[in-house]
C-alpha cells in the first residue's frame, strides 16, 4: 500500500535509501572534524533524528533477522 507522505515506493524504498547514507558516509569520510559543524540547525537536527533511526532500524531489523531464522529464511548480500 503506497503512502503518499514517504519519499518511496516500498519496492524501492531499502535501495534509495541505503543510496542516501552513502552519500551521508562519505560526506562524514571526506571531513569528520567538521562535518556536523556545517550542517544548517534543520540538518543537525535531521542528522539527530537519522541516529536515533539508526538505532531503531538495528534493533527492528534484528528482530526481523530473528524472525526469519525461525522461519528458515535466508538473505543474501
């Protein structure tokens, strides 16, 4: 089911997105000292916000990852 307030589509949501930190990681790579220094007040708070993200994803994709151990479901990389 599409929801209009998300910038993807579900079927490409994961591929985006892991684009989208990529881009964030090598920003951070190219000057760490500095990185957070010259983000604006709306993208500090958002880099704030995508940590906390970052968190949660862990613990719900491990979950996840759990769940589909039981299941004998396999992923690849």
């Amino acid at each position: 089911m599409a929801n209009s307030r998300f910038p993807n589509m579900s079927y490409c949501m994961c591929e985006n997105t892991v684009a989208a930190l990529v881009q964030i990681i090598e920003h951070m790579d190219e000057d760490p000292e500095n990185f957070l220094q010259d983000l604006s007040m709306t993208e500090l708070n958002s880099f704030n916000r995508l940590y906390e993200l970052c968190k949660e994803f862990r613990r719900t994709a491990d979950f996840v990852a759990e769940c589909a151990d039981e299941l004998e479901l396999t992923t690849e990389e």
